[in-house]
C-alpha cells in the first residue's frame, strides 16, 4: 500500500511536462504559500489577543470563592475561561464562529476596576 502511494507521487513530477496539469500545479503551489502566509497571520493576531487577554484578566485570579454569592450580582466574578492561555485561545477561536459558550461581559472581578473591565470589553 505504501508503494502503491509513493508510485502515484511520482506522478506530480510528470505533471510540469504537461501543457494542461503543468500550470495547475504551479498555480497550486502559489496558493498553498499564500495560504500558509495567511494562516501565519491568523495565528500571530489570534496569539497576541490571546497573550492580551490572558495578561489581563490573570492579575486578580483568586482561588477561593465565596459561598453566599451566586451569578453576575457577585462583588468577585468569576470567569475562568481567561485565566490560562489555552482556555482564552479556545474561546477566541470559537468567538470567530460565534460558537463559544463564554459570557464575555461577566469580566469584572469587582466593581473597583472598571478601567479593567472596559480594556478587556473592547479587545
């Protein structure tokens, strides 16, 4: 079977002899550098909003909670989802296709920091 694969891969070098494949294939190899160059691009700004994020909301992480306190009328929110850079990654790559289940707005850790939770509201 592996033969079989290698034998039909040889076959893409006779492809450039030929008047109709042979520009295709160049074409193809054009366009996988250009996408590999716009995928090089989504992930640098799909990273640094991500190191953003997570550099932001990480400084008042606390791991106790309070038990009496239940929801967004909590004084201490707590938003797990932008504490590790994996998590924020995640969630941002789903907020592309609008398929994250994350409540971006509950990201006030208390009502003291407003100026915190505006900067992470308009990354």
């Amino acid at each position: 079977a592996f033969a079989n694969v290698l034998s039909y891969l040889r076959l893409f070098f006779m492809y450039t002899t030929s008047s109709i494949l042979g520009p295709l294939q160049i074409s193809m190899g054009q366009m996988l550098q250009d996408f590999g160059k716009f995928l090089g691009m989504f992930l640098l700004v799909l990273f640094s909003f991500t190191i953003g994020l997570t550099q932001l909301y990480d400084k008042g992480f606390s791991v106790h909670e309070e038990k009496d306190c239940a929801g967004i009328f909590c004084e201490q929110q707590n938003n797990d989802t932008f504490h590790s850079f994996i998590g924020t990654c995640f969630a941002l790559f789903w907020y592309i296709f609008s398929l994250a289940h994350v409540a971006i707005f509950v990201t006030r850790f208390n009502y003291g920091e407003e100026l915190q939770s505006f900067v992470g509201a308009v990354i």
